[in-house]
C-alpha cells in the first residue's frame, strides 16, 4: 500500500479514511507478525512509516470530525 500524504487524506470523506485506516492496520499487523515469526523484516523502515502514516490519519479524521 502507498503511503498516504495529508494534502491526500485532507480531499477524502470521512467514511474513505475509516476504509483506508482499516487497511493500514491490517497491513501493520502482517507486517510485524511476518517479521516476528521470520526473525527478519524485508524494509525494516516501512512498520515505521506505516505507524506514522496511522497517526496522521487519525489526527485529520479527528480535526475533521471537529469541524463538522
């Protein structure tokens, strides 16, 4: 999945950022559980960058949800 940038997340609905929200979660957990159980992580920069990615998302929803 492609990172998402904030001018990105800022352009969708609110019902879209909980779909995308969804997914990365989904892909955090594979991607930590594929790491926990071959001991190695293919990019070990992308569990950060999708946390990260996470925390943005859920900063926009809130400020969005608060303007509404």
């Amino acid at each position: 999945m492609a990172i998402l940038r904030s001018n990105e997340i800022w352009e969708m609905e609110i019902e879209e950022i909980q779909e995308k929200l969804i997914e990365l979660k989904v892909e955090l957990n594979k991607t930590v559980s594929k790491g926990a159980a071959a001991g190695v992580i293919d990019n070990p920069g992308q569990v950060k960058e999708l946390k990260r990615t996470i925390a943005r998302v859920l900063t926009i929803m809130s400020q969005k949800q608060k303007e509404n």
